[in-house]
C-alpha cells in the first residue's frame, strides 16, 4: 500500500491564490449569467472537474454538471458519482457512447484498439468520447472545462474564454492555475478526489489508457504513453491537430453511421 499522498504532494499556498480562485469565480459566473440555462460543465472527474463542481455547488451557480462514461473507466472514478451528489445534492449528468457502435468497433478490433496504432486511439475516442460529447452539448450554447495551461504544451496558451469553431463559447476557470492551487483548494475546502491520485496518475482517463506520471514529466505525459510524437488530446480539445478527414477509418465512419444524429 502507497502512503503517497496527493494533497501532502502538491498543495502549496502561492502568492495570487485568493485573486485566482475570485477569478474563476467570476467566470463561472459570467457563464451562468452569458448562456442562462444552457452552460455545463464537462466533467472528467479528475481533480480540476472536481474543483470546479466544488466552486459552482459552493456559490449555487445555476450551472449543469455531466460527464462522460466511455464504458472503460476505473472504479474509482466511477466511486465519485453518488460521492458528488452525497457531499453537494447535485445529480450529475452521465452520458456513454451507443452501444451498439461499441459492439461493432470492439467486435472488429478488440478491447485494446488503442495500442495498436495511433489511428485506433483517436477512433476509440472519436467513438467513446466525441460523440457522446456532441449529446452532451446537444442544446447548449456554452460549456466549461478544467484545462490548465502548464498541463501540457498543447494547452500552454489556453484562454479563459474564447469561442469554439461549432459556435459554442469554451470558459477556462482553471486556465491560470498551477498544480499546487488545484491541491491547496482541496485541502481547503475537503473536496472530495479521485482515488487514482494518490497512486500517483496525475491524468485521470480510461482505464487501459493512462498510467502514473514520472518526475519532470508533463501532467499529461502519462496518456496514451506508448504513442511517442503526437498531440495528447482525445478530440475533445484537439484544436491544432484535427484528425485528417482522408485518413478517417472505415470504423469511425461506420460508427457515425450506427449513431443517430445528436438531439438538438
Ligand atoms: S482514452 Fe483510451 S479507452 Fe478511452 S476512449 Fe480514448 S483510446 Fe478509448
């Protein structure tokens, strides 16, 4: 058993944590007030997606909470959905990819797609992720994410609002954050985490897919580790790296064609 502990790790007061955290207050703010009844917060419940939960639930922000189940995620990830709504009342929206495009994919290519070339990586999240992403935000005019711009160099100029290309307005409260104001909010405040932080995954994902960082590394270096030279995004965020669509696989397009169209 690790007595390695997350919170005893990281957590640091720094100078600016109390400016940052009014900050990202103020954001989540604006979006409840900019996209009234149409903001969520897209949630991977990793430690930022808990922060952020905390400060909408803390400041009975008129913001919805949902999250992505790829049908591949760890137990103790899953452990935090009645934990939220025991700690805040809130219900968190759950949404997973169709599953009969899951059968058609696995029964073609296996469980561990993913290690076999990058191009089945991104169709398994295309599959798992991206398009019960698109029913996520189905309806909605705005959503919020927990990026960090020192997460990895992909994310090294991430705003604190901008529009996204589908029109959608993209809020960062965490942009500014380091690691050390994620850990020291927690401490903080006693917000509950994933248990994969303290066996050292500083990325929460897909079971088969992350594994615990190392010393120096980018917090993201540890997904999709056996990959060497490409982006580390899953499409959700992939904004320099779209996939090329002449090199889309047979699977992805026959995925979309299992998948009804996202309700508007
Ligand atoms: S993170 Fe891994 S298991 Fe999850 S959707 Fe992407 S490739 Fe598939």
């Amino acid at each position: 058993m690790s007595s390695y502990n997350a919170i005893q790790h990281h957590a640091r007061a720094t100078p600016g944590f109390e400016a940052r955290v009014a900050h990202a207050v103020a954001l989540l703010r604006e979006a409840a007030e900019d996209h009234p009844g149409s903001v969520v917060q897209a949630s991977s419940l990793g430690v930022e997606g808990m922060v952020l939960t905390d400060l909408i639930a803390r400041h009975r922000l008129p913001i919805a909470v949902a999250t992505l189940d790829t049908g591949k995620l760890h137990a103790e990830t899953l452990a935090l959905l009645p934990a939220i709504e025991q700690r805040y009342g809130l219900t968190v929206e759950v949404h997973r990819p169709r599953a009969e495009a899951v059968v058609h994919f696995v029964g073609r290519h296996g469980e561990l797609p993913m290690r076999q070339s990058v191009e089945l990586r991104q169709a398994c999240c295309s599959l798992r992720k991206v398009e019960p992403m698109q029913r996520l935000l189905a309806g909605r005019t705005a959503w919020i994410t927990g990026l960090r711009r020192e997460q990895s160099e992909t994310r090294a100029n991430t705003p604190h609002r901008e529009t996204a290309a589908d029109g959608r307005e993209k809020f960062y409260p965490l942009a500014d954050w380091s690691l050390q104001d994620i850990w020291h909010y927690v401490e903080l405040h006693e917000v509950p985490y994933n248990a994969l932080h303290d066996q050292h995954y500083p990325s929460i994902g897909c079971e088969p897919c992350p594994r615990a960082g190392a010393l120096g590394e980018y917090e993201r270096a540890g997904r999709w580790w056996w990959e060497q030279d490409t982006a580390k995004e899953c499409g959700l965020h992939q904004r320099p790296l779209p996939l090329n669509p002449g090199r889309r696989l047979a699977d992805e397009r026959d995925a979309e064609r299992d998948t009804e169209p996202a309700a508007a």
